[in-house]
C-alpha cells in the first residue's frame, strides 16, 4: 500500500481515532498526516472535540454521529480544496 492521499486519510480519522485500524494502515495514515499540513488539522480538530465533550477521554461515537461528522469535515475539505 502506498501513501493515502486525503480522500482516503479523512475517510480513515475515525476509525484512527477508535484504534480500530490494521498496524500497516495505521502507519500509512501516520505518514499522510505527517506530510499533509491539511489533514493533520482536521484530524487535530476531530481529536480535539472529542476529547472536550468527553471530558479528555476518547469514547466510540455512534455510528449515526460518526457518518455526520464524517459528511461534514468531508463537505468542509471540499470547499477549503476549491
């Protein structure tokens, strides 16, 4: 597997986030992130919410919850590429 690009690096955050990721992917995510200015602010920004509303403690968010967030960072990269 070669670097993700954006699309598939913002597509992964959650499930990052969740530690619910392969060791290889995760380590390609790591690099994405490493090299993407872009994406590492939105992953940021995820960890960062996540962790005020639940009081500095990661917690699996329902899936319902997880695809919003999902379309909306999605829809908010969109028009920040444009």
């Amino acid at each position: 597997m070669n670097l993700l690009n954006c699309k598939d690096c913002l597509k992964e955050i959650s499930s990052y986030l969740d530690g619910e990721m392969e060791p290889d992917l995760k380590r390609h995510l790591e690099e994405h992130l490493s090299l993407c200015h872009h994406c590492q602010v939105v992953f940021d920004s995820a960890r960062k919410t996540i962790e005020l509303y639940c009081d500095g403690r990661l917690f699996p968010l329902p899936l319902e919850v997880r695809d919003r967030l999902h379309r909306a960072l999605r829809r908010r990269w969109e028009e920040k590429a444009s």
